[in-house]
C-alpha cells in the first residue's frame, strides 16, 4: 500500500478517474443499435443490461440511463445516454 | 398504426376475487389491517356509490357501509398474475408494454396483428380474451397510447372502446382531468382551478401550462390534445435467479427469517448462474400462513454486491420490519447480475523494499520537472453511483 505522505491536498491536484468519454450512438427509440469507436461501427448484439441513475437534483441534476452493450465482435461495453443533455457518453460502471 | 390499451380497473380488488368470486358485485374495500393506521386503499364502484373514498378511514368507511367486505392487498399474487397476463400478451404481439404508473394495465402495438385477426377489433378481441374473466378486462384502441387508456377507461367490462384519429380531439375534450399522466395533487390543483376536463385544459395556453407545472405539465398538455406519437417499447428482458424457501414452521421473528435469508442467499450464490457474479438488486417476497396474504421488499444496492454483502445489506433493512404474520414460503429474486466487481487491497510491488527505490526516483523527477509525475489513486467517494466521483488520481509527492 502506498504510506500516507501527508501532503495537503489539492483539488486542482485532483484528477477524477474513469470519466465519461464522448461516443457517437445510433438509437432507435432511444436505445443504442450501434455505436462508433476508433472510427469502426460496431453493431449492438444485445443490450445486457440497462439502468437508470438519477442524482444532485439540488444542484447540476444527473440523469443517466446505462446501457451494458454486447457487440458484434464479442466485446462489451458501458455506455450512458444523458437523460438533461441527450448527449451519449462511453464509461464503465 | 393503432395502439390497444388492456386495462383491468381495480386491479388488486379484482386479484383477490380470483379466489373468492362469490364476492363480485359487493362493495369491496382493500385495506391494510394488520397496520397501525388502517385506511382504504382501493374501493370497488359499489363501495364508492356508498361514499367510501381511498385514504378514508377503515372504521369510518365501515360505518358507512357496514355491508363492505375488507380484502387484504396480496403484492405477490399482483406481481404474479400480471407476469402471466403479460406473458400471454406476448404471445401474441411481441410489442406490449406494462403501464409504468398503474398495475393492470398494458400498451400492445397492433401492427401485424390487424392483418392476421382481419380487423383491429377481432385483434383486440382476442387480446382480452388472454385474461381471466373475473378480472374484468376492457380495452381501448386510439393511434395513442394516451387516447387508448382513456378510451379504456370508458369501456365497460369485455368491451372495446374504438377512438379514431379524426375523433380523438373530441373524445379527449370531454374526459375528465383525472387522467392526466400527473401527481395526484397538481390534479387536485387543476380541479380547485375550475379545470374539471381535458378540453377546458387544452384550453389554456401551453406556456402558461408550462411555467406553471413545468415540463410534465407542458408533455400533459399536449398529450390532453391527442398529440401522443409515443412507441410502445417493450421493457427490457433481464436475468434475474429465483431461490424459494418454505419454512419448516411458520417464522414468526426477524431472527428465524433471517436465517432463513442467510441460507437462501448462499443456496443462490452457488448455483450457476450467479457462481462468480454480484448483484445489483434483490426483491424479497413473503407469503403469510392460512388466508392469502403476502408483502415484498425491494432493496437496490449502492453498487453490485456478493453474497456476504447482500446478507448484511437484507440484515440492516430487515431492522425496521414489522412481521406481520406468520412467514410460511420465503422467496428472493436477484436481479441486476454483473460480472464479479474486483477490489484490488493492494499493488503488489508496493512493498517497504520498493517504496525506498521510489521515493528516491520521484525526488530526482521532481528535482527535475519542478514537481512529481507520480500520482496515486485516492477513494474520493467509493459509494456514489456515479462512477467518476469514486476515486481521483493525486500527486505522489513524498
């Protein structure tokens, strides 16, 4: 384990682990049928598993609803559609 | 493309006429007896001719018809017979959806199915023919879901209620603004502001609607006027393991049911489907011995659990229970099943040897670069659910 080095800490000196990362989505009715990444669409095989999280609705609200992917070439992936901005983001869970 | 709505009005009242039928046509309450606080939560149209209203007190309903007969909400056998209406549904349309506010209601899309059954009332005709009788099944069919539940809601038992397009405005007009798709009391509101019906609602501007009750307001708004191209959408299969228990003896204390638990969750664990898997979910259902009563938990975890951890988790929210009767079958159903979710304790070339090694290199780095490349990884908040709150990378600045 790595010993407490008592530094003080610093929010600027913080980086926040495993954040979201834009991906293109194709969606039908609001669920994704293929998706896009490193340019390569990938076909959604089954959506696994789907979840909603809602969240700070006492500041900057978040509504997500996650969608555990499985592709077309056996890979699997989370994904999350932003339910306030629309926007799909690529993260895991 | 016409949308059916399948609606069986006072569901839970109908569920325990299953075994009763004799009662049919009485006024019929459903209460909760067994709690501190009896009340009516559902009444029959015979009980409410009588002036028994829900959230009524049961003694005062009582005096106000001595004749009511009290059924007790059995939450098990709803959940169960309305998997099986469903089931049957989807034998014959592969779209139906369960209404998300109301039990004993479903959306099936008609596409295909007029083709086969000829016309869109033979399709519905056998849709309603997929449900018991005795539950009193009615149906209407509209180009919106919206249009169709309130076309069911008119329909008389076994009947079905037709709206075309062309007619939808006109028959929504006149429907009352009960059946709005809002809390309970911004329609309570909407009947205090002299609004009793759909069409004096319309009536309204729609961003008045909207700065006044917000988003939901403005969707209701449009949804009152017959504008509702909303799909059905299936919900979403997922995998969920079922672990049944029937008690030796009838558990009558916390204690004996959470051995029980304890035994059930391990039993769980080890078969295949969930051998090396957490969940996310467990629902906890409980039938009581001799007449049908039945209640059910759900617990949804902060993050997917193993067995250990969800013994504990159904430990801590069995505290506050109240048992309300002898527990004769117990039965868990989890759900949400992920792949095992790893904890790593340590980094294994972290040892005290090492760290001497390292101290010294981020000190030369940082003689170097003015300040250290190395960071490590913090718990910031383990438990959120958003994933990006959990853990940060900070300097290692020895």
């Amino acid at each position: 384990m790595v010993p407490d080095t008592r530094t003080q800490a610093r929010p600027d000196r913080l980086r926040p682990l495993n954040e979201p990362l834009p991906i293109e989505v194709m969606a039908e009715h609001d669920r994704p049928v293929a998706i896009v990444i490193n340019r390569h669409t990938h076909r959604v095989e089954r959506i696994q598993d789907t979840w909603i999280i809602e969240d700070e609705w006492w500041r900057q609200p978040i509504r997500r609803q996650y969608f555990a992917l499985l592709l077309d070439d056996g890979a699997k992936r989370t994904i999350y559609h932003d339910l306030v901005t629309g926007a799909w983001r690529l993260q895991d869970y | 493309m016409p949308v059916v709505c399948l609606r069986i009005p006072w569901f839970a009242l109908r569920i325990a006429l299953l075994d009763q039928p004799q009662l049919d046509g009485r006024p019929l309450l459903l209460s909760n007896p067994q709690s501190g606080r009896a009340v009516v939560l559902d009444a029959t149209p015979e009980a409410l001719a009588k002036g028994i209203r829900p959230g009524m007190n049961l003694r005062e309903a009582s005096a106000l018809c001595p004749t009511a007969v009290i059924l007790v909400a059995d939450p098990v056998r709803e959940t169960t017979v309305a998997n099986q209406v469903r089931e049957r549904l989807e034998h014959l349309s592969p779209l139906v959806e369960p209404d998300a506010r109301e039990q004993g209601c479903w959306y099936i899309d008609l596409k295909g199915l007029e083709r086969h059954y000829g016309t869109s009332e033979n399709a519905t005709r056998r849709l309603i023919e997929c449900v018991d009788p005795t539950l009193r099944a009615r149906a209407g069919v509209a180009p919106g879901k919206f249009t169709a539940r309130v076309a069911a809601g008119v329909a008389t038992a076994g009947s079905i209620r037709v709206i075309a397009l062309e007619e939808a405005p006109a028959f929504l007009a006149e429907a009352s603004i009960s059946w709005l798709p809002l809390p309970p009391d911004v329609i309570r509101q909407l009947e205090r502001l002299g609004i009793p019906t759909l069409g004096a609602f319309t009536n309204l501007p729609a961003r008045k609607v909207a700065a006044r009750f917000g988003p939901a307001g403005r969707e209701a708004w449009t949804l009152a006027r017959g504008e509702d191209d909303r799909p059905v959408i299936p919900p979403p299969r997922t995998q969920s393991v079922r672990e049944e228990l029937a008690m030796p003896v009838p558990a009558v204390s916390r204690e004996m049911l959470i051995i029980g638990l304890r035994q059930m969750v391990s039993r769980a664990f080890a078969k295949p489907e969930l051998r090396g898997k957490h969940v996310r979910q467990v629902t906890l259902h409980a039938i009581l011995e001799g007449e049908r009563r039945s209640w059910e938990r759900t617990l949804t975890l902060k993050e997917p659990c193993g067995s250990n951890r969800v013994v504990n988790a159904l430990e801590l929210r069995l505290q506050a229970l109240e048992m309300t009767g002898p527990i004769e079958i117990v039965t868990l159903e989890f759900s949400g099943i992920v792949n095992e979710v790893a904890r790593q304790a340590a980094f294994p070339l972290m040892g005290p040897r090492a760290a001497a090694p390292l101290t010294a290199a981020i000190h030369h780095l940082k003689h170097r670069y003015g300040l250290s490349p190395i960071y490590h990884v913090v718990e910031v908040e383990p438990w959120s659910r958003i994933p990006e709150r959990r853990h940060a990378l900070i300097a290692y600045d020895p």
